[in-house]
C-alpha cells in the first residue's frame, strides 16, 4: 500500500438539470484533462454526472485510476443517491447510498434513503470510504463506521442549496474525531433546474483536510501537546469556478497514530 495518493479533484459546472445527457460529455471532457497526471483516483461531485457507468467504467480504464462518481441508481423501482467507486480496470466496485436525503432530494428528485450502513471499499493503495453529503459532515455515524473499519482516507462529495460554509468546518470535526485525511468536492457555482425551477447551489470550495505529517511517536507527543486547533489540515481549497486540481494525499499519519489520538482524548471506539 502506498503512503501517499494523487488525486484529482473535479469541480464541474454542470448543464442546470441533472439527468441532462450532456454532462456525461462533459464529465469525460474534464476526465481527459487529467491524462497522463497520473492520478491514482479522481473525484467528481454528488449527482455528478448523475448517470453515465458505461462511460465512466470506459474512462477509469484509459485513465488507469479509480473514480467517485455521483450517480444515481435505480433498483426495486426506488432511486438512490449515491457515491459509485469505479476501480482502474473499470469495474464497478460498489456504491454508498445516501442515507439522510433532504426534502429536496425526496420531493423534487424521488430519491429514497439509504440503509445506513457505511462500507470501505479495498483499493490497491488501501481503505477508502466514500460517504455522501450531509452523511458524513453533518452526522457522526458514517466517520464511526468508516475508521472502525480502517478507512485511510473518505472521500464525501456534496452539493449545497445551503450550508456550504458549514461544509469545510463540520468536515474539519469528523476529520479530527476520527483522525482521517477528507477530500471534500462539489460542485462549481451555478443555478441548477429542478423540476423547472431554477436552484442556486452554492458552489465550490472543494477541499483536502491532510493530517500533520507526524514522523515518529516523539514527533507526535510533541504535536498532540500543542496543538491549539487544526486550520492547517486545510492543505487545498478551491474558489467557486469549475477547475481541476491535483493533490498529493498523505495517508501514513492515519494508519500509525489514530489509535494514539483516540487514546490520548479517552474516546471510545471499536
């Protein structure tokens, strides 16, 4: 497994409805950008591009990485909101459901709640969890479920009619409590059509929350007995226009010291 990750974060400006077809295409515009980066995983964010897994399968192939989708999956005539992590070789290796849909999503979109449950999914350079929206920053139960498991890394694609500013902090508490490196993606700012209505989703500030380097027990004696607050996890945050980024993720610090933080602030875990 490898101690650090490329990833690639998406930051699209989408057509304004979210099933329109076109933002297949564009996904894979800005999926092609990326080649010959060398990412090891790319991030799009929630309900982006909405649908597409023959294409994007298609382009984890080409681009030799894994990919987060947001995609919507039909099953047992109910629709889910969903995380869907596709592995290099273009197979699908599962998808996180949304368990806490908002009012939007339930009355505007049909979607249905997922089952609650947070799975980690095995990659070749190691755990990821991919909990979707207001699952992760806004709930404690899917960072638990996910580090308990031995997660070294979540990644939580969102959208935001509002909350936005309370992303990267709330972020900031599960990415302590559990002692995880975060890449957070969104969307760029536009006004989404939903049901001809025209939404304004705040968008952008993606980010990576990257934990301290921390080299060795004494490093994090040092680190642990200093620390005032945690502002510098914030290693990249994007502006509200569509861009790329690449980001160097370091999941080394996770794997050898979050038992440490937990026993150190006495919290109680599995």
């Amino acid at each position: 497994m490898k101690d650090s990750i490329r990833v690639g974060i998406i930051q699209p400006k989408p057509y304004p409805a979210f099933d329109d077809p076109r933002n297949i295409g564009h996904a894979l515009l800005l999926l092609e950008k990326m080649r010959g980066d060398r990412v090891d995983i790319v991030c799009f964010p929630e309900c982006f591009p909405f649908q597409g897994d023959k294409e994007l399968t298609g382009a984890a192939r080409q681009c030799n990485a894994y990919i987060v989708a947001g995609l919507v999956e039909s099953e047992g005539g109910k629709l889910y909101n969903t995380a869907t992590l596709i592995d290099r070789s273009g197979h699908i290796l599962g998808r996180q459901r949304k368990r806490n849909v908002s009012v939007l999503e339930r009355n505007s979109m049909g979607i249905s709640p997922g089952d609650g449950l947070f799975r980690s999914y095995a990659t070749d350079f190691g755990k990821i969890g991919i909990p979707v929206c207001i699952d992760f920053w806004g709930q404690p139960e899917a960072g638990k479920q996910l580090t308990d498991q031995g997660v070294d890394v979540i990644f939580n694609i969102s959208m935001f009619p509002m909350l936005r500013g309370h992303w990267k902090q709330a972020a900031m508490v599960r990415a302590f409590d559990n002692f995880v490196p975060v890449v957070g993606v969104n969307y760029a700012d536009y006004n989404a059509l939903i049901q001809e209505k025209r939404v304004h989703l705040h968008g952008g500030h993606s980010f990576v929350l990257q934990l301290p380097r921390l080299l060795d027990k004494d490093d994090f004696s040092r680190w642990i007995k200093s620390v005032d607050n945690i502002q510098d996890w914030v290693q990249v945050e994007l502006d509200e226009l569509e861009q790329i980024q690449i980001v160097e993720v370091n999941l080394a610090p996770a794997r050898k010291f979050r038992k440490e933080v937990w026993n150190r602030f006495g919290i109680q875990r599995h």
